[in-house]
C-alpha cells in the first residue's frame, strides 16, 4: 500500500519564498547529501537568469553548495514540516534528481499540491508515475536534459500544465484517504 499524503488547500504562500512572480520557481526537499544529487540541478540551472533553484534541506554538502557562488540558488535549510505545504504553493516545479530513493514522500507531497515534477530516471520515482507518458523521468547525470526541460517548461506553459495534469491524475492514487481504505481493504 502506497503511501497516503493529507491536502491542506487552506494554507497560504511561503513567505520564505519572497520572489517575484516572473522567475520560474523550482523546487527540492531533502537531505543535502551526494545520493540526493541535488548537484546536478544547481549545475543545470545556474547560467538560467529568470530561474530560482529552492533547496529545502540540511546535510553534508551545505557548505559545498554555498561555497559555490551560485545567484539563482536559494538554500532554505531545516523547516518546521507544517511550513512545506506553504513552500509547495509558492512555487512553479517540483524536481527530485535522486541516484536511488524509496518512495519519496517529499514527491507524494509535491504531486498532492498538483505542481508539474520532473525526476531522475530510476525504479521508484518509475513506480510512482506507472501508468503515465513517463516524460518526465530524466538520466541522474543528465545535466543537459535537466536544463532543457526546465528551460522548455519555463517557456511553455502547455508543457508545464501537461506534467501538472500527470500530477492531478495521481492525486488519488496518493491521497491519504485512498490509503486508510486500501488498509481497511486489508483487514477485513
């Protein structure tokens, strides 16, 4: 049984995120750590002017990310878990560039806010999106790809509105009432 997200749909905009409306928001939570591979996100976007690249998150490579200099980078750090359903509305894209991940509730969260996501290409973000084009899923170390999506989604609001239609679809499926009821199912 797959994990269930609760929606609160009554929660404002992060005023962490004071950024104006015309830079295209993208979004990651989770450890700051080399298997989360955040890197190549901050190496596809980091020449993009009119892009913010949002890091919710602690870990190991803090310093190394800061140490880089890198304008269009926003490192957010720890937040109080109520804090992330305002921090889901407040941006354009969600992205996951993980090497290897479980099922990431981080992801289940975003696709509950409706927001179009991109991943890396590996077996569990694959699961979570069966049933879809799966245009979505991109190589872990492809930083060209990773650009030319997020400069594509950018610039082209029915490619970002087609990934939020995929995330609209799965809302169900990951609703945390649907999984109360697949654990009635099985106790009964």
């Amino acid at each position: 049984i797959p994990n269930g997200i609760k929606e609160n749909s009554d929660v404002p905009k992060s005023s962490l995120i004071d950024l104006p409306d015309d830079v295209f928001k993208i979004l990651t939570i989770g450890r700051l750590s080399p298997e989360k591979n955040q890197q190549v996100l901050i190496d596809a976007v980091k020449e993009l002017t009119d892009v913010k690249f949002i890091i919710v998150g602690e870990g190991e490579l803090e310093q190394d990310f800061k140490s880089q200099n890198i304008d269009n980078l926003l490192l957010l750090g720890a937040v109080n878990s109520t804090q992330i359903p305002e921090i889901l509305k407040s941006v354009d894209l969600f992205v996951l560039p993980s090497l290897y991940e479980g099922m990431s509730n981080a992801l289940l969260e975003a696709i509950t806010y409706e927001l179009p996501i991109l991943v890396s290409d590996i077996s569990a973000n694959a699961e979570v999106f069966e049933g879809t084009d799966l245009s979505n899923l991109i190589g872990t170390e492809d930083v060209s790809k990773w650009k030319q999506m997020i400069e594509d989604l950018n610039s082209n609001r029915e490619s970002l509105d087609k990934l939020k239609k995929v995330s609209e679809s799965l809302k169900t499926r990951y609703s945390f009432e649907r999984m109360i009821l697949d654990y009635k199912k099985m106790l009964d």
